[in-house]
C-alpha cells in the first residue's frame, strides 16, 4: 500500500520521496519525469544523432525522433506482456542501442529499469530478478540468456527478450526466448495514448530506475532512483563542463552503473550527445581502437583503463620512441577537451603521469546512492588527489571528524537516492533525520573546501595496537614504488603489525581471466632487474624480484604516518586478481574481504 504522504525515504518501489526543492539557483529547478523531458529533448533534437553502433563492420545511426519511436514500441510491448506499474525490467548484457531503448521503454511504460552486471553469477541475478519483482528479462545473446533463463526458474509468468541481431538459438526458443524484433511486434496493437496516460500519471519523486550496488560484501543492494534523481543530478553536472548538441563520446562503461547511466543515457538526451559504441571486448584491449574512430571531446575511465593505458604507452615515452605530446592522439584522445576518473581512487603517479602529456584527468567522486557525482574537480578548481568541492545545489558535512579533521563524509540534496528496495533495515542508518546521506567514506575538508577521501570505515584495520589505518592509502603508495604489481591489499586487522598481498601484472584470456603470463612491462621490468622470466610462477621465486617488492615498500613505509602503518612483510600471489575470479566488482573495485578470505592461509602463513 502507498504512502499517503511523501517521505525523505522510503524502500516501497510504489511510493513518493520528498524532493528537496531549494530556493534558487540549480537546487530549485522544477522537478520533472524522464519521459516528459526525454520527448521534449527528442523533439527538439529531432534527426541529430543521438546513437551510433557498429556492426558487421559499419557504423549504424540512430536519430534523436527514431530513439523516441523505438522506445514508445519497447513500452507498447512491455504492456502487451503484461507489465504493471513498478514492476521490474532486468537488462543484461554490453551497452547498445537496445539497451538504452529498453531502459527508457520501461520508464515510459510505468516500470523500473534494472541493469544487471553480466559478470554477475546465476545465483546473483536470480536474486535481482525476485527483488526487483521483474516480469521481463532482456539479454545480450545466448551466453546471457542461458543465465537469465537458470536465474528466472520459478518464477511466473518471466518473459525473456533476446536483443542481439542474430537469431535464437533453437534450444532458447523452445523455452521461451524471443527475439527482439518479435518483442517489439508484441505491441502493434497497443494505442500510443495508452503510453501517454501512464506518462501523464508519473510523478517526479517516485521510482524510475534500479542500480544494484556492487556487492563488495554480501547480495547486492537495490538503490531506487526517482526521475528527479536522474534528471536533475544530470542537468547539474553538466553545466559546469560546458558540454554540446553533438559531442562524440564513447559508451563502454556497463549501463549497470550509474556511470554509465547518468553520461550515457541520460546525458543522452538532456544535451544532446552522440553516442558511439565500443565493442564488448573493450577492456580486453580494443578500447583505444574505438577512441581512435571516435575521438571523443570527453571521456571517463575508471582507475584501472587509466592505469593501463598508462602502463601500455609510459615504455615507450620512457625510451623516447613516442614524444609526450603525441600521447593523447596515440590513444585517441587527440580532440579530447574533458577527462575524468571515477569508480574508485586514482593513484596520483597516473593522474601525474597524463597531466605532463597535457591530458589532465579530473576526479569525480560519488556513489550509486548520490545519483553518481556528489564532489568533482574542474578544469581551474582542482587540487591533484582531492575530489574537488561538492556539487553546486548540494550539501556535505563530516560526521563525528577527528581530531585531525577527518570524518565520515555525507551528502544531502536532490541528487541522494529514495531507499534501498525492501530494505528499510538497511536505508535507516544511513539516512540521518536530517536527510543527508552517509556513505562510510573517510574524508577531510580544507580551508578551501575541497575534499580528500582518505578511506572507508568498514576497511579500516584496527590493530592489536587498536590504532585505525586505512589500507588504501598504504596501498597508493605502494604503487608509487612498485611498477612490478598490479594489486596491492594490505592486512592485518587484530594483528600487531601490517603485512601485505601482492599481484604480478599479467595477462589475461579472451576471457579475462589472469594468466600465468606475466605481461610486457613486468617481463621489462624483470628484465631490467636481471631476471629473464615470462611466468608469474617463475617470478615470485626469483630473489632478485622479491627484493625488488621489498626496497619498493622500505621507500613507501618511509612516509607511512607512523610505525604501525608500516607493512612488515608480504606475499606474491598465483595471479593476478581480476573481475572473472570473483576478487573485483564490475568496475574493478577491490572486493577486500573476499580475497582476505580466499586467501587466509596465505595470510596466516606470514603471521605465522
């Protein structure tokens, strides 16, 4: 049963949130619904592109009024299948046209959007399929089908759509699975006006999309985003940025992040960007061949496509082989204007790094709960290493700071998220009463009001000692001095001293799993140290590597806070760590507690 008045929060998908109006400027625009001004901006857009996907080899377009058209067929079908309001419709699989045009199809029709990570397990997507009550499962191709059809068993009435071009496999279809252009048939009889009053009766305070978080720990969470969420967070950020009717960019972060969600979507058609589709092994390695194309005005890469791409060009600038100036357009970055890094922190020899190849990345900080942007850096108000000063219209405050000013960092303001789905146990503490948002990020605030994160509460190690240290903050400066290592994880919670795991950087499968391969710049950097190896398993055996590791970390303990944040010892792991092994989310961010726990003895063997 709905909520007779709005609340701050609520975990209901059928009920309203209080949207925090304010009194001028940016916080007190009028709040409207996604369709509303997605057919406005299409309207006015008309046959501007507004997507671009290649395939068999060509470049296919899509203009602003045909988006619009597809969507109205996608929720048209969506109703003829029976989809009632708040209901939700599951997507899966690597961005494309169809993606986007089953999100806003769904919107448009009354229900609730829901991406899933295609790197997700059967049992995890069963978990979003019951939680966000989908009646609808729209997949890639048959690899994605055959999961959502295990995850869907049980559960009634599931339709599953596949939206790739090529056909059916047999076997699917006998289960059930339809293709897309049969989808979109469904719908033929269905009155556009029928749309149209579904449109009219949403409100800008309810629930439009479902983004699950990443699931560091434990399943997922539904974070329930209002269209207000969306659309004001959206029009916000880019104001700042100065971005144009026809800029290129290029989409290849999943569209199961809020990343991708806010720049990809709903940028879309707010400003009017032309979006170009990276292939779906983009960060396998065919990332920059699809920037070269492209060539993006801006562009965002989550830590790890930055550290590669620094990785694969910094030799060669090194041996004076390709001239700093030439680095952006090596990577296709040569008419890039704006660039960014967001997801996780970005190690300041990255962020260096680029800058002196006139290529300055910009951090943005935020989480799935904020809507994505709640701090970032601009073009002439940045310090390097903070993420800049909270977004205009918006609020932040430290809770219970230190006496060295560092606090767990909260945020209120439109852009801050209605609840968790069904989870009012888990909403509750970290919604305060007076409506801000604590993220469990360590932060500190200067006297110009920019801010530093300096770690998160529930990774913090408390030693035997019972001093708090925060592990990333060891973990960048180990990367400052080991080039060798891919991932560093420092432990050793209840212990009296820090020890700490480290990766070899590696190769990785077609797949994407990690190789016993060691990749070009270890095997360099092997070399340079005397040591002809190809193979993580001969490497950590050399004595010569592990003195390397060893001096990398004398260097960095030497400008650890105290003694007891120096790390004593350390252990090389198999391989590397990866998202197909379970040890990082979707966009890579370290899942800590899951490689302490896989692996414990490795650790207990360094306490022992």
């Amino acid at each position: 049963m709905a909520a007779e008045t709005p609340a701050n929060w609520v975990t209901n998908p059928s009920d309203e949130v209080v949207i925090q109006v304010g009194k001028d400027g940016v916080a007190a625009l009028p709040p409207r619904t996604i369709p509303d001004v997605f057919k406005e901006k299409c309207d006015q857009f008309g046959a501007a592109k507004a997507l671009n996907v290649k395939r068999d080899g060509k470049w296919q377009s899509t203009t602003f009024t045909e988006l619009y058209e597809q969507c109205m067929r996608v929720a048209k079908s969506l109703l003829a299948v029976g989809l009632k309001r708040f209901e939700g419709v599951s997507i899966m699989g690597f961005n494309s046209p169809e993606w986007i045009m089953a999100e806003l199809g769904t919107i448009m029709a009354g229900g609730l959007a829901t991406g899933i990570y295609t790197t997700n397990n059967v049992e995890t997507t069963k978990y979003i399929l019951e939680n966000s009550g989908s009646r609808v499962a729209i997949g890639e191709h048959s690899l994605i089908l055959e999961k959502l059809l295990e995850a869907g068993k049980g559960i009634e009435g599931m339709k599953f759509v596949q939206y790739s071009p090529v056909p059916v496999e047999q076997s699917q279809r006998e289960r059930g699975v339809i293709s897309w252009e049969e989808f979109l048939q469904l719908g033929k009889d269905v009155k556009t006006e029928d749309v149209e009053a579904i449109i009219s009766t949403q409100k800008p305070g309810q629930c439009s999309v479902l983004v699950y978080t990443s699931g560091t720990t434990g399943m997922p969470k539904g974070v329930m985003l209002s269209h207000d969420n969306l659309i004001w967070t959206t029009i916000t950020l880019m104001g700042p940025f100065n971005f144009n009717l026809g800029d290129p960019a290029v989409s290849y972060l999943p569209f199961s992040h809020i990343a991708g969600q806010i720049l990809d979507i709903i940028a879309t058609f707010i400003i009017g960007l032309e979006i170009n589709f990276a292939q779906p092994d983009a960060l396998k390695g065919t990332l920059v061949e699809t920037l070269k194309e492209v060539e993006p005005v801006n562009f965002l890469g989550v830590p790890r496509v930055w550290e590669k791409m620094k990785d694969k060009i910094e030799p060669a600038v090194k041996a004076g082989k390709v001239p700093l100036p030439a680095v952006k357009k090596i990577l296709g970055l040569g008419k890039g204007q704006k660039f960014f890094t967001a997801a996780a922190p970005t190690p300041i020899a990255v962020l260096n790094f680029f800058e002196t190849a006139d290529c300055k990345i910009l951090n943005v900080y935020g989480t799935s709960e904020n809507s994505g942007p709640a701090c970032f850096c601009l073009p002439d108000v940045d310090k390097t290493g903070s993420v800049g000063k909270h977004m205009i219209g918006t609020e932040v405050k430290l809770h219970k700071p230190n006496s060295e000013g560092e606090g767990e960092l909260c945020l209120k303001g439109r852009h801050i998220f209605m609840g968790y789905l069904k989870a009012p146990e888990k909403t509750k503490p970290v919604m305060d009463a007076d409506s801000y948002y604590h993220t469990g990020d360590l932060a500190k605030i200067d006297s110009d009001g920019f801010v530093w994160i300096t770690g998160r509460i529930k990774e913090l190690i408390v030693t035997s000692g019972g001093e708090n240290i925060a592990p990333v903050v060891i973990e960048d400066e180990m990367k400052k001095e080991i080039l060798l290592c891919a991932y560093f994880v420092v432990v050793g919670d209840g212990k009296n001293y820090l020890n700490m795991l480290v990766t070899l950087k590696s190769k990785l499968s077609p797949a994407g799993i990690p190789t016993d391969d060691l990749d070009d710049e270890a095997v360099g950097i092997c070399k340079s140290l005397g040591v002809e190896v190809n193979k993580i398993s001969e490497a950590k055996e050399s004595v010569a590597v592990k003195k390397y590791i060893q001096d990398g970390i004398n260097r960095a303990n030497e400008r650890a806070i105290s003694n007891a944040a120096k790390v004593q010892k350390f252990a090389i792991l198999p391989l590397d760590l990866s998202i197909a092994g379970d040890e990082l989310t979707p966009t890579a961010k370290l899942k800590r507690s899951f490689v302490i726990n896989k692996y414990a003895d490795v650790i207990a063997k360094l306490y022992a």
